[in-house]
C-alpha cells in the first residue's frame, strides 16, 4: 500500500511540473496574442487603416522621358524616387538581399522567430532579428529607431504591421517595395536612382559587386556613404560578399576575387541644375504647371485636386533626343568656351577701360548695373526680410567667399572672393548662347540648350529672350516676294543706293539703307546671290515692292506671334524674336509651307501607366510646295557661295588662333544645307539658321546686354558667333548613323512654275528678249 501512494505521489508531483510548463506556455501565447492585440488597438501608439496598408502612399519623382526611351531628369522636391517592378530587379540583387539581411525570407510571414530568439538570447551580439518585412515596415509607418520604453513598442508595432503586409502583398512586392523605399543618401532615393546616381546605370544592369555594395548601405547609408567613406564602404560590401559565399549564392573563389576588385564608383549625381536638358527641364516645369491648371485630377471622394508633379510619379514623355540633345551641349561649349576666351582676350580693362560694355559712358554703364542690383535675388530677398535700402546697398559692396562660372576649370566653377556688385559685373562679361533644334514634318523639338551653363546662367534664351532677327529675318521678305510676285530666285535687282520716300508703307521719313560694309558693286545680282550675302539694298527694293503689311501677315502665320510695326526697316530684322519662333518659321520653308507648331511633349502618363494626355499636332498651311522650295533654293546659297560658306571647310593644324575660332574646326560638310545667317548692329546678336531636310536648327550667341558685344564684324558676326555650334552640333549627329540625320538634298515639287536654274532661266530670258525685239521691228 505504501507502494502505492509513493507512485502516486511522484506521478502527483511530475504532472505539476507539466501543468506549470503548459500554463507557462499558454501564458506566452496568450502575452503575445494580448500584445498583438493591443498593438493592433493602438494600446501602443496609432497603426495606419488597412487601406493604407494596401496602398501605401510614398512621393514618387515624376520621369521626364526622351523620345528615344532615356530618362533625361526627375521633377522632386524631397524624394528622388522613382519604382522599379520585381521583374527589372537583377537576381543578383535579390539574392544579395536575402544574404546579408534576412536568408529565410522565404519561409518566415513577417517574424523570423528563430532570429528573434537568437537575439534575445545573445542580446543582439550575432546579430539582429529584423526581417526585410519587418524594415520594410520600419520605412513605411513607424519612422527612425526610437530609445527606451519607446523602442520596444515600436518593435512590436513592426511585427504586427510586417504581419499585416505579409498578408497584403507578396514576397516579391515586399522586395520590390523595400528597395524601392530605401534612402541611399545623395538624392538616391529608391534602388533605381541609386543604381543611376552611383554606378550610372539602370538596377538590372548591376554587377554582383555593385549589387553587394549598395545592399550594404542598407544598414546605415549616411555611415557606409562611398562619397565620403570609401574604404569603410567597400569593407561592408565585402562583408556581403562573404554572406553571398556563406549562403552558396557564390564560391569562395568569386567571392576572394570579387572582394579584391575595386568599388568602380561612376558618380552621377541627380539634381534640377545639373544634369543633361536642364534649360529644357525648367521650360517642361514651367510647362506642367500650366497643363495642371487645366487638368485637375478625377473625381475623388466628391472633390477635385490637382496633379502634383513632385509626388504623384507622373510620366512625360518628350521629344527630346538624348543623343542630340548631348551633341547640342557638347558643340555649344566646345565653341563658346573658345569664342569666350577671345572676347577677354579683346576686352581687357587696357584695350577697352569700360568693359566687358562698348561704346557706352560712365553714366550708361552705371544705369545696367544699378538695374541688374535692384532685379538681384539678393535685392530681392533683403527687401523681403524688411531691410532698408540703404542696408541692402552696403552688402552688395562687402566682399564675400563665393563660387563663380569659370571656363578654364574642369569644373566650370571657381572660388573666389568677390563683392556682390562685382560678381555681377563679372557675369556680364560672357557671351550667352542658345540653340534648338527641331523635325520639320512633325515639329518635335529634339534638342534644347537655352545657355551655356543652368547653375550659373538661368535665363533660357531659347524661350524667354527675345533679340532682333537681323539678316535671318530676310528670308521673310523674299518669301512674300516670291509669294505674291512669282520672282524667281535668279531674277535680278541693281546694288545701288535704294531710298523708299517719306509717307509711304507708313514710314514717317525716308529710308535709305546701306549694305553692311557701306558699299554698292551697281551690278545687277541674283536674289539668290543677294540672299547670301545679306545685300540690304535689294531686300529694300523687295519689301517696297511687295510693302510690309504682306510681310508681317506671311511672318505671323509663321508663327511669330510678337507685335511687328508695319514699316520698311523690318526687312533688316529690327524685331526680336526668340530662338524657338524662329526654328518654327523657318521650318515651315523646309516643310514644304506648312507650318507645324513646335512641340515638347507628345504623353503624359500616371504611375500605373494611364494615358492623361496626348499631342495633337497644330498645323497650318501657310506657302505653297513651289514657293517653299524656291526659298530653300534661295537659302541654299548662303552655304554654297555666301556667308555659310565655312560650312564646307576642312580642319587645318596650321591655321592661326583667329581662324580656329571662326572657321578652324573639322565640318567638311559635303550634303545639300539650306540656311542664313544674321548679325545685328553692333554686333550684338549673332545668328545662324541651319535646314537639311528633316531637321532645322536655330542658334542665337550674345551678351546679356547689347552693350556686350565683339568691336568688330571679323568676330562679331553671325558666321564668326553662331555658325560653329551649328557646324559642331551636325558634324556630331552625322558621326551617330542611328539618328538618321539627312543627307539628301530637299525634295523638289514636280512640274514648278518658279524657275530655279538659273542657266535655263537666262537662257529663257534671252529668248522673251528677243521675241520682243522681233515684235518690236514688226511693222503694222
């Protein structure tokens, strides 16, 4: 009997221990489960609503994108990011991912327990036990690593929200969403600016390499930074790499050869100043903000709001070239860095004591600089703050440590010490420069450089400077000849003096212009020769024959909207007009007279790809094909026997400075050209207007004032100031077969009544001379 109790006594007391574990057990369970809850209760601070969880709302960049499919910029105020799908993540990358942060992603559902376990355990000594869910989590709702009390519900938080987002998404949106959240410093927002600001390149094109030193970054971007801690940056990458070996993702002998390679960093950083189209970039802001207004979101909730070009991840499709839009950048600073440096070499305080200004006195030039003081941003912003003017006037004499533009560096920046006024004045001594260039059957815009630098020189002057046309203007003046009278282009007109009377054309006195180097040959010259050599007196003769009311009424079909007096000296070029009106109107020549509006944007897109706009084309007939034609005849004198003759010029070693500036640079183009060349008085404003038959280009070079300018024609001049952009600029794209720039020559209309050979059209004028000496003998 005692036996027996004895038995049951032990069984008694063993079964307590049982019962304990299995009450300490559930105890657990239960503890976890009321923590779950109460988290889920907001016990431990608010959680986002389930329909946040399924939508997560992150600022997405918006991408402008050219026309041959490369991201050319971002818009962003905080956030450069921009998603990438699972499906353009390399697998390298995935598998670099799971390797370093968290090997059993596959198999756990937001919590890796075991990890978790192991911590606790070792008090995070081998490690932590945040799974990618669970950072993934950290970066979308509950923010930076708290301290204390705080940090352990925040934990808790982001387990039961790595739950949650288990349940919402799959394994591969969780990656995708992780890499695409992730602050990798240096405006790389998200894995795709990352993979493009520090390897220029896009995230499926990553080495193993490249892949292990970003997801390295992931545990602290701003202490693994390569820019700043290279050498601590590649120790964690080859961290990684020994974690990609560990796992078997690699061998250990592409793991030791790998980690002894270098880090190859080709840094591209992403910002609204730098970068390729910048100019274009701020016109296609400025352009956005004018398409929201117009274009309010959908309905949503009853109410209407508008698109937001820095968070919602819109798409824009442009129609810019990235290609040529690089070659324009490339030919406008390979000439203006050379054309600058003998503006300075001709304007040193010896040779001209007013400058970087000509012929003005003291008093002028006083004037220019007190109004570029008062339209400063620091004018502006010190007024805004409520200081006095007189407050204002002495910090603009106070020298400062500032970064100015500065050809000679590789940089194009300098530091120096300056005072504000004359930091101003030292930006007044550079030339400016713009160009755009643009397909005449379609009126896409595949290149625009609105200056020589955006971070230093902000105003475009493809769009919002306007200057006087000069001889570019001509063309006009012949077309509404030709238009009304039917001449041809080898009809002839006397050089000599040409006066048009007082009161008549609306004149208020005579007009009596004189050829640019104040002689006339008397000879009679064809317009086609008249055309490319700028003749003044024969445009003269031709806008009094046709009066300037036809002119400026062909001139605002083309396209140039500006306000034009009806008065002879137009056919000069007095009016300004930008470098965008003119590429439109002198495409209308090489579009056989039909007029297309230039065109920057042909789609915008949300970020799920709908479709909120598309480009319909704006056209206009404006000259007939034959008309067309006999101009661009006319214009392709200017490059066979006029001014844009240096077009055809072949590169010489020997030449001197003067001529390697002018004309010194390896063109040779052989191809049909049509173009014209304008300079205005006093050389202020360079021109040159280039056509072949599928792309017309426009080039403006000058100074911010017309007082900057070149003393003399020799450099001041059209061919000498904007002709070598464009010669550069073609000469690249016809290095590129791909861009398909034409050289054929323009497609002539069949059966033209304007005769343009001009060996047949003296031939036929012989033949009416003669019928009417026959007639005139005949006797009645």
């Amino acid at each position: 009997m005692a036996k027996t109790v004895k038995k049951n006594t032990v069984k008694t007391g063993f079964g307590k221990y049982i019962k304990w574990l299995w009450i300490l057990f559930g105890s657990g369970v239960l503890l976890v489960a009321l923590v779950f809850l109460s988290a889920s209760w907001g016990l431990f601070g608010e959680l986002p609503p389930y329909e946040y969880l399924e939508n997560p709302q992150t600022n997405l960049a918006s991408q402008i994108m050219s026309s041959d499919g490369k991201l050319i910029g971002k818009f962003y105020l905080d956030d450069n990011r921009t998603n990438v799908p699972f499906e353009e993540l390399p697998e390298n990358l995935v598998n670099t991912l799971m390797a370093s942060e968290d090997i059993r992603f596959q198999d756990h559902s937001g919590i890796d327990w075991y990890g978790t376990l192991r911590a606790a355990f070792y008090l995070g000594k081998r490690g932590g036990a945040s799974t990618i869910t669970q950072q993934l989590a950290k970066q979308l709702f509950t923010g930076p690593a708290a301290r204390g009390w705080e940090r352990y519900t925040q934990k808790i938080k982001e387990w039961v929200l790595a739950v949650r987002l288990e349940r919402s998404y799959t394994k591969e949106e969780i990656v995708s969403m992780y890499l695409n959240i992730y602050d990798f410093g240096n405006n790389a927002d998200g894995i795709r600016s990352a993979s493009r600001i520090y390897f220029g390149k896009e995230p499926k094109d990553l080495k193993i390499e490249e892949s292990a030193m970003l997801v390295g970054m992931l545990q602290n971007s701003s202490l693994f930074n390569p820019m700043r801690r290279e050498e601590l940056t590649k120790k964690k990458r080859n961290i990684v790499l020994g974690q990609l070996a560990r796992y078997d993702f690699i061998t250990e002998k592409e793991k030791d050869s790998l980690q002894a390679t270098k880090m190859d960093i080709n840094f591209n950083p992403e910002n609204h100043r730098e970068g390729l189209a910048t100019y274009f970039r701020m016109y296609l802001q400025r352009y956005m903000k004018g398409w929201i207004e117009k274009n309010p979101k959908p309905a949503l909730d009853g109410e209407r709001d508008k698109w937001n070009i820095y968070l919602d991840g819109l798409r824009i499709y442009t129609t810019i070239d990235s290609k040529m839009q690089a070659n324009a950048e490339a030919a406008v600073e390979e000439h203006m860095s050379r054309l600058q440096a003998e503006f300075f070499n001709q304007n040193t305080k010896k040779r001209n004591p007013t400058t970087p200004f000509l012929d003005l006195t003291t008093e002028e030039t006083d004037r220019i600089m007190e109004r570029a003081m008062k339209t400063s941003e620091r004018w502006r912003k010190m007024k805004a703050a409520g200081k006095s003017e007189k407050e204002i006037r002495t910090s603009f004499t106070k020298k400062a440590e500032m970064t100015v533009f500065d050809w000679k560096s590789d940089t194009r920046e300098k530091d120096t010490i300056l005072t504000p006024l004359d930091s101003i004045r030292y930006y007044k001594t550079f030339l400016r420069a713009s160009m755009m260039s643009m397909e005449p059957q379609t009126g896409h815009v595949k290149a625009w450089v609105g200056g020589i630098d955006y971070k230093h020189f902000q105003y475009d002057n493809v769009i919002q400077g306007a200057r006087q046309a000069g001889s570019t203007f001509k063309p006009f003046v012949y077309a509404a000849a030709i238009d009304q009278l039917r001449l041809s282009p080898c009809e002839t007109l006397p050089d000599t003096q040409y006066c048009i009377e007082a009161n008549k054309h609306g004149n208020p006195e005579p007009w009596c212009p004189r050829n640019s180097d104040l002689k006339y040959s008397g000879k009679d010259m064809t317009l086609k020769h008249a055309l490319a050599n700028s003749v003044n007196t024969v445009t003269a003769q031709l806008i009094d024959k046709v009066g300037p009311k036809s002119v400026v009424s062909i001139v605002k079909n083309l396209g140039l909207t500006r306000e034009i007096p009806e008065v002879p000296s137009i056919a000069l070029g007095t009016p300004d007009f930008n470098v965008y009106e003119m590429v439109g109107a002198y495409g209308t020549f090489a579009n056989q007279g039909v007029y297309v509006k230039p065109v920057m944007v042909t789609r915008i897109e949300d970020k799920n790809g709908t479709v909120l706009y598309e480009y319909v084309p704006e056209t206009k007939d404006v000259l007939s094909k034959e008309v067309s034609y006999a101009m661009i005849d006319l214009m392709k004198g200017v490059t066979q026997g006029g001014s844009g003759t240096r077009l055809r010029h072949s590169y010489n070693k020997n030449q001197t400075v003067y001529k390697e500036i002018i004309t010194g640079y390896p063109y040779n183009l052989t191809n049909p050209i049509a173009g014209k060349t304008g300079t205005t008085q006093n050389n202020s404003d360079g021109w040159f207007m280039g056509m072949v038959p599928n792309l017309v280009t426009g080039v403006w070079v000058g100074g911010e004032e017309r007082a900057t300018h070149f003393k003399s024609i020799t450099y001041g001049q059209g061919a000498s100031m904007a002709l070598p952009i464009w010669g550069l600029y073609m000469t690249k794209n016809y290095a590129d077969e791909e861009l398909n720039v034409s050289k054929e020559d323009f497609e002539k209309p069949e059966n033209m009544s304007i005769q343009t050979d001009c060996v047949k059209f003296a031939e036929n004028q012989q033949t009416d001379e003669d019928i009417k000496e026959d007639l005139e003998d005949l006797d009645f």
